[in-house]
C-alpha cells in the first residue's frame, strides 16, 4: 500500500486531509487511514468523471480561403493534454470534420469557406462527447470572414 499524504489531528482528535485524486479509474476506490498503533481506518469513495475543457481558437477568412482550424483538450483538474481523443469540428450546426487529438492535446482540420458567404461571423464549436473517464466538452469561437 502506497502513502499518500498525512495529517495530524487538532486538540479534538480530528485529521483532515485535501488530496486531488489522480487521473484513475473511475468509480468506487477503497481509501485506508493508518491510525497508528496497528490500528486503521478503512473507506469507499466514489470518484467521478474529471471535468474536461475543449477550446477552438478564432480565426478570420475571405472567401473561398481554406483556413486551419485548432482545438485543444485538457482534463481540466489536472491541467493536462487528452491524446487519443475524437474532436468534430462544427460549423453553423453542422459537423464538417473529426480529427484525433495528439499528445499535447491538439487537433486541426483544414476548412473552406464557401464562396458565397458574405461578410458575417461564423459560429464554430468543437465538440468532445467525453468518454469513461472524461466529461463531454464543447469550446465556441467564430470565423470572421472578411472582405
């Protein structure tokens, strides 16, 4: 059994301790308190999906451009990269791309914009449907297509 972290109790005999669980299966996880004196403490705790954060970065355009479009996702407790993760990239509602994140968390895909657009701002999204041990994710931003 590894030790984690420790604690000494106040003058009424209570020890508490602030511990960020890792990125471990989810579900029940069994936690044991050493007392001291051979004498333990032992304990189920429930641990849950950890909150994930997708972004997709603005952009401007002209017409018929094709631009790069990046996102990035991060479990968001333990500020790190999710590799290995589908991302569709979404466009006024509509999916127009997929694209598997790398180890630092990132996906592109390249996109047109169609000839006929006028000059407006385009919504995108990316969109993350989350997995066992991660949380869905959407991030928004907007194409401005310029003249």
């Amino acid at each position: 059994m590894e030790n984690l972290a420790s604690a000494k109790s106040d003058a009424s005999g209570v020890a508490k301790l602030a511990y960020k669980v890792p990125n471990s299966p989810k579900g029940n996880q069994v936690v044991t308190a050493s007392l001291g004196a051979g004498r333990s403490v032992v304990r189920s705790i429930v641990v849950g999906k950890s909150t994930t954060v997708a972004a997709i970065t603005p952009t401007r355009a002209k017409k018929n451009q094709t631009v790069t479009l990046k996102a990035s996702l991060r479990a968001n407790e333990v500020n790190t990269p999710l590799l290995n993760r589908k991302l569709d990239f979404v466009i006024s509602g509509k999916t127009v791309g997929s694209a598997t994140t790398s180890s630092r968390g990132m996906a592109t895909i390249t996109y047109q914009v169609p000839g006929t657009t006028p000059v407006t701002t385009i919504p995108i999204e990316v969109r993350y449907l989350g997995d066992s041990q991660n949380s869905a994710a959407v991030g928004r931003a907007s194409i401005i297509v310029t003249p």
